[in-house]
C-alpha cells in the first residue's frame, strides 16, 4: 500500500498555545465601567419638571418593568443623579445604572482574524445560501467534538484507520480542516466557517500520527459516498498514484459526488495524488496577498487556487502569522484557536465553496467548471501552471448557477516530463532504479537490447526493481511520459556487476 502523508505543516500558531486556547484577544463586550455615553437607565417615570430640574430627558419607556431610559447632560454623572434622586423620590429601590453597549451574538468574536474569508467575500456569498441540505465528508485524522465552536451539524462517521465506529480526532487536522467547512457560525464563539449548515460526515483514514494508506482512502471515498456525501474533501495525499484510490474516485464521479484534494506542499511543479487523478478538484494555496504560496504544488492538474496561508508573514498587519484560523485540539483534552498553513487548509476552502454552489442548485459535474470559469486569474490570463485558473470567487459562481458553465479549453501540455535524481543500486541479482520527475509521468526503463520493462502509473516519485543476471553489465535508458503522452528521457545509463 503506498503512503499517505498529511499536506498541512505542523502546528504552527502565531503565540503560545495552552489548554484554553492562543493568546487572541479578549472575548469580553465591555469592561465593568462602560456603558452608552450620556445615557441612563432608572426604574422610575419621572415627572418632567424633575427630569428637567436634573438635567434628564426620557428617551424611552418599558410600562411592563417600570424602567426608563434618560439621556444626561454631560458632565453628570450617574452617581450624582442617583445621590439627587434617592432623596427626592425616597424610594430605598431607586435603581440608576449605565445604558451597557451589546453587540449582536451573530458576531463571531475572532472573524476579524480570518483574512481567509474576506478575501473571498464571504459575507457576500452567504446571502445567497450555507450550504443546507449539503453533506460534506471530511476524510482526514477525524473530527473532534467537544469544542466550544465545532460544526452543528455532526453526523456519526467511520474510523477506518481503527476499524471502528469512532472517527475523534486525535492530531487536530482533521478538526481544523471541518472548521473551515462549517464552524458554528454566526454563535458569539471563535470563528466562522464557509458553509455553516452544511453536515459533516467525518471518516478517519488517517491514524494518530497523520498517515494512512491509498486503501484506507478509497474505503473512506466508497464509504462517504454510500453514506449520502454530497461533497468529499481530501486534505491528504502523496506523490504516487494509486488503482484502487482511482477508482473510488471514479465511483464518485458515477454517483454525482464532488470530490476537492489538495495539490501538495512540497513546491513541486506537479500534482499529488488524489488530486491529480481526472474529475477530482486539485487545489493549490495563496497567501493573505492572493500570492501562490511558496510551499504549494503546481502542475497541469492544478485546477484552482484558495486560501491556505503563510504563517512566516503578516501581510495584512493584524500582529498574527497570516495562517488559516481554526477551532483545534490541544493534545492535552481541550480544544483551542490555531493558526494552520498548507495545500490541506486551502482545500476546504473549495470544499465549503462546492457545497454552497450545489445548495444553490448547481450540478455535480458543473462544480469544477463554475469555479474555473468564475475565478480570479492571478500570474496570467486563463490556466498557468502554479495558480490554475486562478482564486476562487464564490460570489461569481454563485451568481452564475443556472448557466452552464463554458467548457474549459484543453491545458497546453507539450512539455515532456523533466527525469532527474536518477540513482542506482545493485546487489547480486537485485537492480533497483529510482528517479523523480517534474510532473505525473509513467515508469519505464529500456534496456539495450532486451526491451522495456515498468509502470504506467503516473507519477512523480519513481522505482522500479529488476532481477537480473549477478554477472552481466545493463545499459539502460531512463523514460517516463506524462498524461499528454509526452515522453522525457535520460539515456546513457549502465549497471555493472
């Protein structure tokens, strides 16, 4: 089973994290002393020649609780009309107090430090929808629940990695990764998420340590789609490609399933696996400038690029790493705020997205070519290799729903796969060859005189081992070629007893 490693860096927060959370600011409305300028709140209906004597005004009246609220010259303050009143009105339950500010509980109190969502104009496109009535499986380390600002909508997953019925998280991407789905919103707590209402299926294909295997994946992919996934979001991947993983992904595609991965960070100029394979949305990362992020893959599978941060800069000068902020376990049995960076938080991003687009009516197979067609190009007119077609606008595909998206033109791939890193290793009867290319590309060697042996994989990492004769001398050519047919070669290669 080939590998599976986690497209996130490692926990990279902005200020020292504890079991209560980071050191963001203060929750709190007001501190103990304020209140409304030049108001007053008094249970008492006081005459006007009192009020005026006193320098008070009624601004407003509740019948129902005998209260009212006064507006105060300046300079008054609330002592001194509450000394003043107690002796003319003589009631020993004479409340005076400030008129306290409220905001409104729909303000989510760390929103502001989610330059993510701003950049996408979020607030605008949740007036079209939240994704209700759309179901999001996150395949990832699982999801923790017992947080203060997990998503509502929770539904009872898989743990394939354990085989069992308990998808928690126990490493915190996988529930950072749902926050950015679909945070509780809008609830006075932490942060926000792109598709509020959506419901979360969480299934665990990774294990403590945040790997897992192509199988786990393609268990997880078949089983999101039996268990009514709308959308599919892969946060994970790796270099090399896997049938099995293919073909969950194509079972999918036949059951109308949309399915986001993430293009990889290792700045390479291709596509990892899942995202690399035909119908899934790879998605490739920026920072808070729209800037192709520099740990991000590209390639000719890229399709679009979305939030994933730069926790090394500050570019829009809040005192905090530019990371994606979410809701996360601590590792000590609490939850807490954390700032992310990587391919895996730009992909729920689309993931969120995708569910918005198909609340509002979009077809499956129209949600790749909506969010192409809509998107903001950044480093060139049309498709380029390490942004895609460009960052996601969910307003403008929003708004475009209803019309089919224009097909997108074929990626101008005549470029043949660059072969580098080639080495060799012989040992008596064993031959093992292994090189890396630029982008996806197959595995085959020639061997002078004998034929041409390998894999038709596409990949990026490659090996292949030959038995062979312990006393023979090979020469050899090294040959891959890309999805476009495209063939790279690097020739004058022997191997000698």
């Amino acid at each position: 089973m080939h590998r599976i490693a986690l497209l996130a860096a490692s926990l990279l927060a902005a200020t020292a994290c504890s079991n209560s959370g980071m050191n963001l600011p203060a929750l709190g409305l007001e501190s103990a002393g304020d209140f409304v300028e030049g108001e007053l709140v008094i249970n008492a209906d006081l005459a006007p020649e009192v009020a005026e004597e006193h320098g008070l005004e009624q601004l407003g009246w509740i019948p129902q609780l005998g209260i009212g609220l006064y507006a105060v010259e300046p300079g008054v303050t609330r002592t001194d009309i509450e000394a003043a009143l107690v002796v003319r009105t003589a009631r020993a339950d004479l409340l005076v107090e400030g008129n306290r500010p409220r905001e409104a509980a729909s303000v989510d109190p760390y929103n502001s430090l989610q330059w993510n969502f701003d950049l996408l104009d979020l607030e605008t496109a949740w007036t079209h929808n939240r994704g209700a009535g759309i179901t999001v499986a996150v395949l990832d380390t699982g999801v923790a629940l017992y947080g203060e600002d997990t998503p509502v909508n929770m539904l009872a997953g898989w743990d394939f990695a354990g085989d069992d019925a308990d998808p928690t998280d126990v490493g915190g991407h996988g529930t950072h990764v749902a926050g950015t789905i679909a945070q509780a919103t809008n609830n006075g707590r932490g942060v926000a998420g792109v598709a509020s209402d959506v419901s979360i299926l969480p299934v665990r294909v990774l294990g403590d340590n945040g790997s897992g295997s192509s199988f786990w994946v393609a268990q997880g992919i078949v089983y999101a789609v039996d268990n009514g996934a709308d959308v599919i979001n892969l946060s994970l991947g790796s270099a090399w490609g896997s049938s099995a993983e293919q073909q969950a992904v194509e079972y999918a595609r036949q059951h109308g399933v949309v399915v986001v991965a993430a293009s990889g960070n290792e700045a390479r100029g291709s596509v990892g696996y899942p995202a690399a394979y035909d119908w899934v949305i790879a998605v490739g990362a920026v920072d808070a400038r729209s800037a192709v992020a520099p740990y991000s893959n590209g390639g000719s599978a890229l399709d679009v690029v979305a939030p994933g941060g730069d926790t090394a800069r500050d570019d829009d000068g809040d005192g905090y790493a530019d990371g994606i902020l979410q809701e996360t376990i601590d590792g000590a049995g609490g939850t807490t705020y954390q700032f992310f960076q990587g391919t895996s938080m730009a992909t729920p991003h689309v993931s969120g997205i995708a569910a918005l687009l198909l609340a509002a009516g979009a077809e499956p197979q129209d949600v790749k070519g909506l969010l192409a067609t809509t998107a903001v190009d950044l480093e060139s007119d049309g498709w380029d290799t390490w942004s895609g077609w460009g960052l996601v606008n969910p307003v403008a595909a929003l708004e475009a729903v209803g019309s089919a998206p224009a097909p997108l033109p074929e990626v101008d791939d005549a470029v043949a796969p660059t072969i580098s890193g080639v080495s060799i290793e012989r040992d008596g009867a064993s031959l093992v060859i292994r090189w890396t290319t630029d982008e996806p590309a197959t595995s085959k060697i020639a061997f002078a005189g004998i034929g041409e042996y390998g894999d038709d994989s596409l990949v990026a990492v490659h090996q292949l081992g030959f038995q062979v004769d312990p006393s023979a001398t090979y020469a050899f050519d090294v040959r891959s070629a890309d999805g476009a047919g495209n063939t790279g070669v690097s020739t004058g290669w022997s191997s000698a007893p």
